[in-house]
C-alpha cells in the first residue's frame, strides 16, 4: 500500500495508526510527489489550507477535512482523521485509539496529578486518541494500584538489574538476544560470561558503594536464568551480596522462567542467597501450544515447579503467559487463565503475542500470515483475562505496549494486593534508576533536579559483551561522577 505525504512529514504516527489496520502489510512513503489517478489501495495525507486525510483498501474508500489547527496539533489531528476513515472502511475500531505509545499510564499519571478521577481520565484520553472505555479504565486502575509504589520512592535508589541472555532452547515467537545453551560454543561461552559479569558486578560495587545511593531492588532476568547450573547462580548472587549493599533492598526477583530448566538445586540456590521473588513463565498451559511453539516441558512440569516452589518457601511467585500464541484458542487460552488462577501464584502478568519478523515462527511471510490470529479473538482473550483476573482478587499494577503487537494491544501485571512487582512498575514507569550489569543490560540514570534521563548500553551479544568488555564499560566513568555528584 502506497502512503502520500503532501507538505508534510508525519510518517512515523501515521505509520504506526497504517499498522493497527494492516498489520500485514508492507508500506511505501512517498513525500510531495503527484498524486496517483487511480486512488485505490493508497492513503493521502495532506495539508494545506485544512487537513485531508482519504484511505482505500480494495475498493472501499473513506475521507476526512477539518481547518487547519494549530501546527503543534496537526499530527494527532491527522492520526485521528485517518483513524476514523480506516475504521469506517475496515469497520474495525482497536480498543486503543491511535494512542501508540508504549507507556499509557504515564500519561494517566499526569492526568490524575492534575486532578482528574476516572471519568476525567477517559474524557481526556478520548477526546485526543479515542480510547475506549475499557482501555481507559484498565490504565486508570493501573496508575491507582502502582501509586503507593510510585510514591514510596527515593530519588538516590537505584535498581540493580542483571542479564542472563541465554535460555535452554529458542521458542519460535522469541525474538530476543538470547543464546541457546545447548548451541555449539555454549559450554564455553557460559562460565566466561559468568566470570565477566561478576567482574562487572564488583566493578559496580566498587562505584556505588560510599555514595548517597543505595539499592533498592535486584532483578536477575533473562532470557532464562535458570539456564545455568545452581553453582553458577549461587556465584553470580554471592558476588552481588559482597560486592554491592543490599541490606535496604525491598524486592530480589530472579526469572526462573521455564520449567525445563527448573530444579529443586537452584530453587534453594536462589533462596538461600537472598530472592524474595520468582517468576515461572509457563505462557500457556496447553501442552499442544507449549510443543508448537518449541517448548519442551508440559504445563504438568511448570505445575510441579511451581508447587515445589511453594514447599520451599516461596511466597512471591509471578507466572507469565502469552495471549495469541500460534495454535491457541480462546478457549485455550481461557483454561490457561483458569488453571493459573487456580494454583494462586501472587503475581499473573498477562501479554499479548508480538510479531516480530525476526523470530522462527515469522521467517517467511507465509508463516507469518498463517499464524497470525484476527485481532478481535485476542481482544477477548486479554478482556477474559482482565475480568477473570479482577473477580479473583488481582488488581492490574503495570502496563506496557510494544511496538508489533497483534492488535496493538498490551502487556499487564496483575497481583494481588501488596505483592505488586516493585522493579516492574520502576521500569515501565522510568521512575528509578537502573544500574544493569550482562549483555544488552540498559543502564537509565535519572537527573533529579530535570528527570531527563541519560541512558547506557551494554553490548548485546555475549561473546561481544565478552572480548569488548573494556571498551563497553568505558561509560562506567560517567555512572560513577552521576552517583558522586551532590543533588
Ligand atoms: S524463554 Fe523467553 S527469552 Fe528464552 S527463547 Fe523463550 S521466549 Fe525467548
């Protein structure tokens, strides 16, 4: 589908509103070149002495005019012109409006610290994007819950968040950095990255340490953590117990993750050295979805892991699932919510698949269009979620979107009251300083007097986070003078 820009540039929101109607399809921006005679298949963006928005998909054409408003309110207004005109020609309306950034409930945030409730929020969140009221009040409810958190919170603490970038197997819908364990190299690879990021931890340690700072909560994620063996795990949470102070910390989740890594060894490894927290992430419990997607345990096992769990004392436990994963249902995935339900976990964070090209199940465009699921079926799965959720004492606490995900919708946590993931809502909501440590870590230190936010990046990949370490860290420097400056 081809796209014309007539005196201006908008293509990025305009892109991203193309997508929520053609998620499949593949786009062409031309800027200011004539337009076509034959409009079919193709979207005009236009202004000029007012806005023109027109929009044809096979045959079936819609158009908008208004006045010409202001310039900073152009680009929403053009968003919402063609909006409206690709919903009257799909007659599709995401839930989500054209609101397209990945972070709803900062803008929520704001609303209710300029005075708004509920009915306030959706007023103004309507109006601007045409949210629906459900996803209003999903952020709303959101903002409420993590508020305490939020407000509980030091300017001079910090989360420390370190990477384990490799899993037992790749799943067809991971489209992340991990390594798998078994590839060829692994064996090496691994106890170097261990030796590495515990250096990095004690580097860490050595510029924290004497300053006003202090740490708040620990996240050892992945990837899949319990991919390494139980000594391993134990030496990496030994270097960060001597090498950093964590006699403040609030909160220390280590990702389990999945249940074909998942031994009695490492659950008491990671409990004796300090987690107050664990995540299982069984995304499904359907086992002929949890084969289709390369995984090779069964929703049986992520039960057992999660009841040993509990018999080794664990009382902070997140479980993790995916709605739109290929081969599911929305029954499938309803039993799923059911059967997690039932086993109580305190945290059930609930997604929503994303379709990045780069992950196995996507490599072909023909893969990609055969397990693409409509949109409205994973609509009400996450609605079923939502409501089944809520009825069961779990209250939505963080909120995220990303950038390809089917049908635009969103990513939540839930928990049950006062069992809200701390280091979860920080990060949606930028509201802490990270320090990460591990391949592809992302360190975010915030100015307290501005909040601008500078950001550092660790390498990626493990065998360059390995043989580069000393060129990648070069920025530890700045780290360092940001946590001795005075504020
Ligand atoms: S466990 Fe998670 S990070 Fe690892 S391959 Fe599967 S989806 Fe990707």
């Amino acid at each position: 589908m081809t796209v014309y820009f007539e005196n201006n540039t908008y293509k990025y929101e305009i892109e991203a509103v193309m997508k929520l109607f053609c998620p499949l399809e593949g786009f062409e921006f031309r800027f200011d070149e004539p337009l076509p005679e034959n409009r079919r298949d193709c979207v005009i963006i236009s202004v000029g002495d007012r806005l023109y928005v027109y929009g044809d998909i096979g045959g079936k054409n819609g158009e908008s005019t208004l006045p010409l408003p202001e310039e900073s309110e152009r680009e929403i207004a053009l968003c919402r012109m063609l909006f409206s005109v690709l919903s009257h020609i799909t007659g599709v309306t995401p839930e989500w409006g054209c609101l397209t950034g990945i972070r709803p409930v900062k803008k929520v945030n704001a609303l209710i610290r300029s005075g708004c409730d509920a009915d306030g929020v959706y007023k103004a969140l309507n109006e601007k994007y045409y949210i629906s009221r459900r996803k209003s009040d999903l952020s709303y409810l959101t903002a409420v819950t993590q508020k305490p958190v939020l407000d509980a919170l030091s300017p001079e603490s910090y989360s420390l968040y370190v990477a384990i970038p490799f899993c037992p197997t790749r799943c067809s819908y991971c489209s992340f950095v991990s390594h798998s364990i078994q590839s060829r190299g692994a064996k090496e690879l691994v106890p170097q990255y261990v030796e590495m990021l515990c250096r990095e931890i004690e580097e860490l340690g050595r510029i924290t340490n004497g300053t006003d700072y202090f740490c708040d909560t620990v996240y050892i994620g992945g990837g899949t953590p319990t991919s390494l063996s139980a000594a391993q795990l134990e030496k990496i949470m030994k270097t960060i117990e001597k090498s950093i102070d964590i006699s403040k910390i609030r909160e220390y989740t280590v990702e389990a993750g999945r249940a074909d890594t998942i031994t009695e060894d490492k659950l008491i490894a990671i409990k004796d050295n300090g987690a107050t927290r664990i995540s299982i992430n069984p995304q499904t419990m359907q086992d002929s979805v949890l084969a289709a997607i390369g995984r090779k345990h069964t929703a049986a096992q992520a039960e057992e892991c999660f009841k040993l769990a509990r018999r080794l004392g664990f009382d902070n436990i997140n479980m993790d699932t995916i709605a739109g994963l290929p081969t599911d249902s929305y029954e499938g995935f309803a039993d799923t919510i059911n059967r997690l339900t039932e086993l109580s976990p305190e945290n059930i964070t609930v997604h929503t698949l994303t379709v990045k090209r780069s992950a196995a199940l996507f490599s072909s465009a023909e893969s990609f269009r055969e397990n693409y699921h409509g949109d409205g079926e994973i609509s009400r799965m996450v609605n079923f979620a939502f409501d089944t959720l809520t009825d069961h004492g779990y209250s939505p606490y963080y909120l995220y979107r990303q950038k390809n995900t089917v049908g635009n919708l969103e990513n939540v946590g839930y928990a049950k009251k006062g069992t809200e993931g701390i280091y979860n809502i920080c990060i949606m909501e930028e509201a802490q300083n990270i320090l990460a440590c591990g391949a592809s870590g992302s360190t975010k230190l915030i100015d307290p007097a501005t909040g601008k936010i500078t950001r550092h990046f660790n390498y990626k990949y493990p065998y360059e986070y390995i043989s580069r370490y000393e060129k990648m860290t070069a920025y530890k420097k700045e780290v360092e003078e940001f946590l001795h400056r005075s504020h």
